[in-house]
C-alpha cells in the first residue's frame, strides 16, 4: 500500500497510513455518559417496541437501559465475570434473552442466561437458567446455531480451551476444545460451508459436520497472533473481527492486540473460501501501531456501503506499575475510504478511552453508535451516538 503520509503520535500509541481526510462527509459523535457504574455492553431491543435498549454485565449485576431516556432494569444481581456476553431468544418466545458468564475466581464458573419476561418486563422477574459449568474463566462469550438444529448453542472462551454448550430438547450438551492460548474470539463461516466456526488469536477452527462429537480441525490464519514467547500474561492477547473487507465476497480477519504496545491493526485475506482452510492469508495493514486494543470492532459506520474499522486504548488500573499506561485513550474509526481495504482514514472520536466497546444501532435510527466503559475497572459506560441521523428528543414516549 502506498505511503500517502505517516502520522505518529508523540507518545507512540499509534501510527497509521492516512490520505486526506474528506471531513465534511464523515460521520459526527456526540459522547455521553449512559452510568457512572460502567461495566460492558451489548446493544439489542430488550422490550420490543422496535427500538434498541443497551443491556450492561457489570461485575456485581446485569441490567438494561430503556431507550430514549436511559431508564435502568435491573435484571439480577450477582458476581458476572467475562468481558463478553451474549443476547440470544434462547427459548424461542421472540424476546431477546440474556446469557452470560457467573463467578469468580474463588468460585467454579457457570453459564446461565436469565429469561426476558416480555411484555411485562418491568413487574416479573428475569429467571435465571443454568447451561452449564464452565471451570475456568470466561473471556469471550457468544452465540451460534453451530450444529444447525434450529437453536442458538452458547460458545464460551476461557485461555486454554473453549466450551461449547449445545441447546437440546431435554438440556444442554457440552463438550471442550482444547486449543493454544490465550484471547480473542468471534464467529464466522469462514470456509462458507453453511456452519459457523471460531475464529480465534491468529487461527479458526472449522466447524465439522457433527459438532457434538467430531473433532474441530485448526487451520492458521496468522502465527504473529498465537506464537508469542515473552513468558508474559500478556503474550497471544488479541481482540478479533470478521467481515468483508475489500469487496470480493470472501470473508477477512482482523486483529489487535489487547494487552500489548508496538503491535499494528492489521487485517487478512484469501481470495477464496476454499483458502480459508489451507492458506496462506494475506497480511494488510490498518494501523502501524495502536496500543492496549481490547475494542475492535466492524460496521459501516458511514453508510457508504463498505465496512470500516473501531479500535480503542483502555487504560489499565494503577495496582501494578509494571502495567500500567499512559494517557491519551484514543478512540479511533478507521474508515474504508476506497472500499477495497487499501486506504485508511482515521478521525479520532474521543480521548476517554474504552474497553470492549461494541457497535449497535441505538435506537434504530439506521446508523451504528458504539457503546462502552471506560475501562474494565471503573465507569463510567459510555454511549457515542452516531449523529448521522436525527434522534427522538430524550423526553419522547412511546
């Protein structure tokens, strides 16, 4: 690609290939604080009326806030771990469902998802509804039809291995897939075979016919993201995207690196689904460099019809100076100026910082928000509402 210009932050957080920017068109944000609790997010329409809500996993409780105004629904208070979790109708009743990961370290972990009583939302209770335990500590959790019965299966990534818990008829099957460390996952049909597979730090594991009992074949996408030996926590953290990219039909990976400093956005191609399995997957890049990356995130944010890319720095708590980093916290989107993935530009939305932030329309107004804390550790959560359409004033009702 070539070298229009180079920008380099003076603190080296990140440098990135960038072309003139086209201002005027580019979407406009505008920030606001939803709780000073934080806690991390997913956005989905939590009461039907056709309006997204934003559903939030703190630590110590699961809870939604009602669009427009923001109202909070406690859902169920109790210690939630992971960084991801999921919105599914788990039992089919056409009401989003909520599942997510239970526990601490001193406890044995769960999976549960909590029921969505519908229409009356706001007087019954969420009942909780154990799938199953998990054993270790649940990073990234999602759902899938994997074995194509009709149900959503729930995927849970813990360092070591990932969990898969089949939805059946009389209960949850569950079954390990042992797998190199460390973090990092989403769902995609890379192989276009008509199943989802996982898509992990710098390798996927392609779905096999029968998921309940065959094994699930590894393939690398790239080694850089799994291979790491500094004999550091830190070593093979990623955060990862699928999306196409360049225009071609053909699915594309990206990633950054979550937990480390020096490492670029970079994303990965093959020409066709078929290569998905044997390779190689090309390498492109979308920043030289962006530190401390837990948000990556997909969508077309300016509606020009091709996918663009959000990352975001965190900031780490103060506890152990050995980890701690340094302001600014940028949040940048990286959009796909040519639709092909080969020109980069960045606007720079907020210096606050987010962590795991997700992309969701917000109240479906037909643009994509992004929503997120600050950081894992302290509020507060945050919503930057995507301007490019007009929204319902906050005293609005229904």
């Amino acid at each position: 690609m070539p070298k229009q210009s180079l920008l380099i932050c003076a603190t080296g957080l990140f440098a990135l290939m960038v072309g003139k920017l086209p201002a005027p068109h580019l979407p406009q944000f505008q920030q606001r604080a939803i709780d000073p609790d934080g806690g991390h997010a997913q956005v989905g329409d939590m009461n039907g009326d056709g309006k997204n809500d934003i559903v939030v996993h703190h630590a110590s409780y699961l809870a939604w806030f009602e669009f427009p105004n923001f109202t909070k629904h406690m859902v169920r208070r109790a210690k939630f771990s992971g960084d991801r979790f999921a919105l599914a109708d788990v039992d089919g009743d056409g009401h989003l469902d909520i599942v997510s990961g239970k526990g601490r370290a001193e406890t044995r972990f769960q999976i549960c998802w909590y029921e969505n009583p519908g229409g009356s939302f706001r007087r019954q209770q969420w009942n909780e509804h154990v799938v199953g335990s998990q054993g270790e500590y649940v990073k990234d959790l999602m759902t899938a039809d994997l074995n194509n019965d009709g149900r959503p299966d729930v995927i849970a990534r813990s360092h070591g291995m990932t969990q898969i818990f089949f939805s059946r008829s009389d209960g949850w099957l569950s079954r390990k897939v042992l797998h190199p460390d460390k973090e990092g996952m989403t769902l995609a049909d890379l192989d276009a075979d008509g199943d989802t597979d996982i898509v992990l730090n710098g390798y996927w594991l392609e779905t096999p016919a029968a998921p309940e009992r065959d094994d699930f074949v590894q393939h690398t996408i790239s080694e850089r993201w799994m291979n790491q030996q500094t004999g550091t926590w830190q070593d093979n953290c990623a955060s990862v995207a699928v999306g196409k990219i360049n225009g071609d039909g053909v699915l594309d990976v990206v990633y950054s690196h979550s937990e480390k400093v020096g490492w670029p956005v970079a994303w990965y191609s093959v020409k066709s689904p078929a290569q998905a399995r044997k390779g190689p997957w090309s390498e492109q890049i979308v920043a030289e460099q962006f530190d401390w990356a837990e948000t990556l995130q997909l969508g077309d944010v300016d509606r020009d019809g091709h996918l663009d890319v959000v990352v975001a720095k965190f900031e780490r708590d103060h506890e152990n100076p050995k980890y701690t980093n340094s302001p600014p916290f940028p949040v940048v989107v990286f959009y796909n100026t040519k639709g092909n993935g080969t020109q980069w530009v960045s606007k720079e939305i907020s210096k606050n910082g987010a962590y795991a932030a997700v992309l969701g329309d917000v109240g479906s107004d037909g643009d994509l928000d992004l929503v997120g804390p600050r950081t894992y550790w302290d509020g507060p959560l945050q919503l930057w509402e995507n301007t490019s359409h007009p929204r319902p004033s906050s005293t609005s009702t229904r």
